[in-house]
C-alpha cells in the first residue's frame, strides 16, 4: 500500500468510532456507472452498488446536471416553506405508488427516519401499543426501527424496546416451522401469524410492518402468495400494514416496488437508499384517509426534503421508468440463471435466490446438513474483492453473499463476475 492509503486508514483507526466496519482496505476515489475507482487507480465491478444505493449507476449526468443548477438557488430551505420540489416529487411518488393508492408524503432523510414515522402514524391512528414484525427483518436503528427488527445482533446493550410481537419469517430455505418446502407447508408460517394475535395481545397490534422482500436478513423472498394471505388476516383485525421499501423499492426487484411482485396495496409505505441515488432522503407515504387523524406540526424533520435530494429523486423515478427497471429484470434473471449453474458445480453453494437484481447466495458446508457456511462466505468476499469485484455479506449467521450492483449494471461485467466467482469457488 503507497503511503496516502496508509495515512487514510492510520486517520480512520485514529479519530474514527469503533463501530464503523470494514472487511478490507478499500479506499474508493471515484465511481462511473458499475464501475468504483480506488484511490491507486484499480477498476472494481461494483455488484453492492453502495449498498443498494445507486440503482441508477454512479454519476448519472443528469443528477450531476441537476444538483450543479440547484447549487446556484440553494441546497435547503425548511417545510416551514411551500416548496415546488418537495410537492413536485410527492405528487410523483404518489402516482407511481402501488395502485396510486398512496397519495400522501412525508420526507425525512433515512430509511430508520421513515420508518419511525410510518409507525407513529399507525400508533396515532389506531391507538393500541404493539407492532407485529418478522424474525431475521431489518428496519433500522432509531428506536421504534430498531425495536421492530428481528436481528438480536442489532440490539445488543440497547433494551428495553417498544412494544413488539414477532412472527417467524418466510425463510423457505429453513424454514423456521420445520416444513420441507413450499407449497406443500399450506404457508404455515401466515397461519401463526393469526395464532400470534389470537394467544398473545388480541387486538392491541397498531401495525404489521415488513420488508417485501429480506435483505439484510439474508435476501429472504417470501413465497408469491404470502402477502396476500397475511393481508387478508391482518385486515380481519384492523391492522395496518406498513412495508418498507427501504432496499427494496426503487427498482431493485424488476418492479418500482417490491411488494407489486405480491400485487398488494400496503397501507402506509416506505422508502430510502437509492430514491435519490445516494443523497439523503426518506419518504413515508400512506393513504389520503389517514391524514385526518393528523396534526400540523405533531411531526416535523429540519433537513427532510432537501433541495439537492429531491430533485435527484425526480430524475430517478424518470429513469427507472423509462426502461431500467425492465432491464433490472432482465439482467437479473440472467444473473440468477448464471449463479444457478454454479450452485450445481459446488457443495458450499447452499442456495441461490432473489428477485431482480435483489440476488443472494447462501453459502453452507454441505448442502444435505445445511450447516452455515460463515467462514466460507467470508472467503469468498475477500478473494473477489482481490479478483476486483466487489459484493456484500449479511444474514444473521453472515454466511449470504448479497448481489445488489447498479442495475445498470453492463452484462459482459455479470459475465466477467461469474467467470471469478468459478474461480474462487474452486478454491473453497
């Protein structure tokens, strides 16, 4: 390493928290659509996209364009103000939301933000104290976010936490209820759900809160009928549901929304990370007849809606409907098709899943045991990231590489990855 990487990561190790972590010394200095440039000049095959961050491909010209304009008039001003891009994007979001069903918005700047606020909104209209959530789900760290997470790893030292009843996830791989695979399980795990509100709070649940789709719990894809079982039963309870598109929203899965792959309407949604592809920005949408039981000024975010942020999320939502998301698709389907011959090839490919360019490879140490394959996956992370290819880790055991690159991502780089991924997996 020549001495600006050194000093870079002697500063880091000095003055930076503990808590930051890091697998291995990358130092990024620019980025161009798939492609993140270290600071001594490497290329890297982005396929975590910053962590599902830039849907769009790094410097988009028309963001660059856009931001360079706005930068002359001003970055922020507060929603004290009546603003033309906070009502432009609303009105854009809510004609894009599923079924033009969620016509109502709150921006905020985080994913944890949004979903905080989806579950005040929910508590505030229903006025029961519990939230139901999924095991290995994951909605954030401030308090109500991180309370709804399914993850103990995320709640170390942190307790007590705000009222919640979990429910076993759509794991089908393990499954949680011991059943072999689905269709064949009857979708047990929808069935506990109901058994959940009759034994243990009855009718003190305000909200159900889930991700279409897992991804930092291990890209966990929910077989095609669950939502809408789920909906049916949380409606005969009045429970609201909330789901989060944080990672999933925005193009990710080969629809603008995760949960059109289930073709259910959610009450209040959310979402964050690549709706302004990179800059801060949250948003909390839900239906016109919950307003009412709102209050101007009850909630509020100083920095929620910036200029910069918003206008970027214009030229996004633009994009992805212009044709990135049919090619998020696409490409994602042949991706899962390339991995699949892959997991065929080798033992310590457990599984492979995904939906879009949402793709996980769950790594284990034999596929008949399914023991988790932690040191496995880890290896894999490194040698590629040597190989210059960059992917993510995640799921409770830390044994799921995550694929979630740009969708612009280029289909001679899917092939160029997979020609590595043989090449490492030889060696596991």
């Amino acid at each position: 390493m020549n001495n600006k990487i050194n000093k870079i990561i002697e500063l880091s190790n000095k003055y930076l928290s503990r808590m930051y972590k890091r697998y291995y010394p990358f130092i990024p200095e620019r980025a161009e659509g798939d492609i993140i440039y270290s600071i001594d000049g490497e290329a890297y095959i982005d396929l975590y996209g910053g962590i599902a961050i830039s849907n769009i491909g790094w410097s988009n010209p028309r963001i660059i364009k856009a931001i360079e304009e706005q930068l002359h008039k001003f970055i922020h001003m507060p929603s004290i103000y009546y603003l033309e891009h906070t009502a432009r994007l609303a009105e854009k979001l809510a004609m894009l939301s599923p079924g033009k069903a969620l016509t109502k918005c709150f921006f905020l700047n985080s994913g944890s933000e949004a979903n905080e606020t989806a579950i005040a909104i929910a508590k505030r209209i229903r006025k029961v104290p519990y939230i139901l959530a999924l095991h290995r789900s994951f909605h954030g760290r401030t308090y109500y976010a991180v309370s709804v997470t399914g993850q103990s790893n995320w709640k170390v030292g942190i307790a007590p936490f705000a009222p919640v009843i979990f429910a076993p996830d759509p794991y089908c791989y393990r499954c949680p209820l011991g059943h072999k695979e689905y269709p064949d399980c009857g979708l047990a795990c929808v069935k506990y759900i109901e058994d959940i509100i009759k034994c243990e709070v009855g009718e003190s649940i305000a909200a159900f809160i889930a991700e279409p789709m897992m991804a930092n719990g291990g890209i966990i894809i929910p077989p095609k009928d669950y939502f809408k079982e789920v909906k049916k039963i949380i409606e005969k309870y009045s429970i609201i549901f909330i789901c989060d598109e944080v990672q999933t929203g925005n193009g990710r899965t080969g629809k603008l929304w995760g949960i059109e792959n289930y073709d259910v309407i959610p009450d209040i949604m959310t979402t964050s990370k690549a709706i302004a592809n990179g800059l801060p920005l949250s948003v909390t949408m839900y239906k016109e007849e919950f307003d009412s039981y709102l209050n101007p000024g009850e909630h509020f975010s100083t920095l929620g809606g910036n200029a910069l942020a918003c206008i970027t999320a214009e030229i996004v939502l633009d994009e992805l409907v212009g044709g990135i998301i049919k090619e998020a698709y696409e490409k994602g389907e042949y991706f899962k098709k390339r991995l699949e011959e892959l997991k065929e090839k080798y033992e310590v490919v457990g599984d492979v899943r995904g939906a879009g360019l949402l793709i996980g490879i769950e790594f284990v140490k034999n596929k008949k045991t399914k023991e988790y394959g932690r040191e496995e996956a880890m290896k894999f992370l490194n040698e590629t990231w040597k190989r210059k290819i960059l992917v993510g880790i995640g799921g409770i055991e830390g044994n799921i590489i995550r694929i979630e690159p740009p969708l612009t991502i280029k289909k001679e780089n899917i092939d160029y990855a997979i020609e590595v991924f043989d090449e490492v997996l030889k060696n596991i």
